[in-house]
C-alpha cells in the first residue's frame, strides 16, 4: 500500500521547515518534543491540529498527515511515545523484517524497553522490560527493532507450546535464519519463558523438521511412541520435477506426508499432493497423509496406526506409550476391530482415556485445529 505522503505546509517559516523534515524521516510522525526542539510552541502543535493537518495517535505524538494510519507510521508512533531507547519487538518485529505470520494482531504495537525504564500505558501500544536491551537491538535499523532471532524467541517465549513450535518453524521454513542462529541467540538471553522448550524444538527444527506440523509429529508422535526416525525433507525425483518428503522410512517402503494450512490449501498445491502420492504408489512406498488434527489432537491414535502401517511393511517392533494418560496398550500388542468397515484399523487404543493433548479418541475431529489454538490465552 502506498504510503500517504505528510501534508503540505503553508507556513514556511523556519520551525515549520524543520519540522516537516524530521516527519518526512519518521513516516511523517513526530512528537511534541521534537517538535518544541525545533522552535514551535503549544499554541503552533495545538493550532495543527483544530485545523485538521495534524492528528494525536498516542499522547505526545502527532501524524502530520490526514488520512488513516499506516503501518509504519504507527510504529514509529509506538517507538516514539516509549522515549529513548525504545525498539520495535516481538511479533510486530518479525513482521517488520518481512516474515509472515499466521493470524497476526496488528491492533497492538509491542515495544520493547530497557528494564531501568518504566513508561505508562498507551492504547495500542504493548511495552517488555528487556534486561540489556541496547545488546538486541539492530545499531542500522531506523526505527529501533530487535534483532530477527531475538524477536523469534521473544515471541515465542510468549505464546503456547504449540504456537511457539509454528513461529520457530516458520521462520526456518522461509529461509530467514537457521537453528545455530537461534541457538546463539538463546544463549544471550539470562531468563526466559519455556527455554528448555525451545531449545528441543529448535533441535529438532535442524533434524530437518520444516514445518510446525513436522515438528509436532516428531515430538508428539514418533519420538515418544518410538516408532522409527525416518529420514526428513528428503529430495526425490518425480516425473522429471524434484520433490521432498516430509518423513520417510526408506527401509519399510513407507512415507508420511503432513498437511498444514500453508502450501496446501489452493487447487494447484492439492493437485502436486495427490500427484505425488500416485508418484510414490508407483515405486511400491506407501503414502499416509496427516494433517492438525491427527498429530495435535490424537497423536497416541495417529502413532498406533502409523505403526500398524510399519509393521505390515516389515517393522519388528511395536510402538510403546509416551506416557501415564497413552492410549496404546500397556503392552503394545496390534489387535484389531471385529466392527464392519474397520477391519484394518488397530486397535492399540482406548478411547476412554485422554490423550496427552488432552483430547479423546472419540472426539478427534473436535480437535482438528490449527495448533496455534491449541492452548492460546485470551
């Protein structure tokens, strides 16, 4: 969207110059100290404004334009009304630096501020008290913003386990760090939220996991259950046209495709999914698509029969429970359902217990949601 350029000046004296200056550097947003330092007064700032030039977003700071807000000048507005040393953070950092994020609240601008500072509260404007702030933040960056994989762990840090394993993912995913740069960047950190959490996720995002999905299934359903490591992203060649599989047991001729929202959800990507799993049937390997449901909402169900699947192929093995409340059998014999139509479903849970997702096996439909709904605060 194009940006609404400030609106011109009549006056042209020298503070109204200067002024208009400085706007132009800041999205056309300037503060009533600055504006005071470049000799206008109370009664200039106030006459700006009843004559409708200029608008308050936050106590303090003005747009020298009419019009609404735009992105950018509503950043500079937050960063501005929180003082020196302020900087953009968290979600609406990662945004800044061109990531994209699912189901983002642009409502709310986070700003992070050194803990020797206390600022009051603004509508639309979120401040963190970050212990050593000026050692995360980017010395080129105009506004002020925390540095990329700082961001990623801050917002991280805030949200659910689940979302946190989708915002570490899909910052991998698009190619805007790697894990070792998120793992430097966790060690600068003194304290944070769940770091012993995000220290395994991002150890198992350089396993190859790619996706918020594959890594839920490595840490909810293969790991705990101890079915096989199968081998990630591997790059086959299908049809002449390179490909990868999300997770595939070469040796027992299986593969586990997983489907979340991103890069599924039009004609032409449902289209290359199908094409592949025909690709895949063709050199004898036998294909399992999952999607959210199946691996955040019943991943002990999911792991019976994934294994069940294995075991056909030529697993010796048996999956084993990840935990007191699992739904395979104790001792994780493969026995299967009399019922019609259900013949080859196992029948290594129950589904009276809850799973460790804290959903039964009766109502995994219920939870087939994005994960990052899965424990989400209000």
């Amino acid at each position: 969207m194009t940006r609404p350029l400030p609106e011109p000046e009549r006056p042209t004296g020298r503070p109204f110059v200067a002024v208009r200056e400085l706007a132009a550097r800041q999205a056309g947003v300037v503060t009533r100290s600055q504006a005071l330092a470049h000799g206008m007064t109370d009664a200039m700032l106030q006459h700006r404004v009843d004559a409708g030039h200029w608008r308050r977003l936050v106590p303090g700071t003005y747009a020298t334009f009419t019009g609404p807000s735009f992105w950018d000048a509503r950043l500079w507005a937050a960063v501005l009304s929180c003082g020196d040393g302020a900087a953009i953070s968290h979600c609406c950092a990662l945004v800044h630096w061109g990531m994209r994020l699912r189901d983002h609240d642009e409502s709310v601008i986070h700003v992070a501020i050194d803990t020797t500072r206390r600022v009051q509260a603004r509508p639309g404007v979120r401040p963190h008290r970050l212990s050593g702030l000026a050692g995360f933040v980017h010395p080129a960056r105009n506004p002020l913003v925390v540095r990329f994989e700082h961001a990623v762990l801050l917002h991280a840090s805030t949200e659910s386990e689940a979302r946190a394993i989708g915002i570490i993912a899909d910052a991998c995913q698009q190619r805007m760090t790697t894990p070792d740069r998120l793992r430097s960047a966790l060690v600068t950190f003194s304290r944070m939220r769940m770091r012993a959490t995000l220290r395994q996720v991002l150890d198992d995002v350089a396993t190859g996991a790619s996706s918020y999905l594959e890594v839920g299934y490595l840490r909810l359903v293969e790991r705990p259950h101890g079915l096989p490591t199968g081998s990630r992203q591997r790059r086959v060649v299908m049809r002449d046209m390179p490909c990868f599989r999300d997770v595939e047991y070469a040796d027992l001729a299986t593969v586990v495709e997983l489907d979340g929202r991103l890069g599924h959800e039009d004609f032409g990507g449902r289209w290359s999914d199908l094409d592949r799993d025909l690709s895949s049937a063709l050199t004898g390997a036998t294909t399992v698509r999952l999607g959210v449901g199946q691996v955040f909402g019943d991943p002990c169900r999911t792991a019976a029969g994934v294994g069940c699947l294995l075991r056909r192929s030529g697993w010796s093995a048996v999956p084993h429970r990840c935990g007191t409340h699992c739904l395979l059998t104790l001792d994780g014999s493969l026995e299967y359902l009399a019922t019609p139509g259900s013949r080859d479903i196992p029948n290594i849970v129950r589904a009276d217990r809850p799973t460790a997702c804290g959903t039964r096996g009766t109502n995994a439909g219920a939870a087939a949601r994005h994960p990052g709904d899965v424990g989400r605060r209000s």
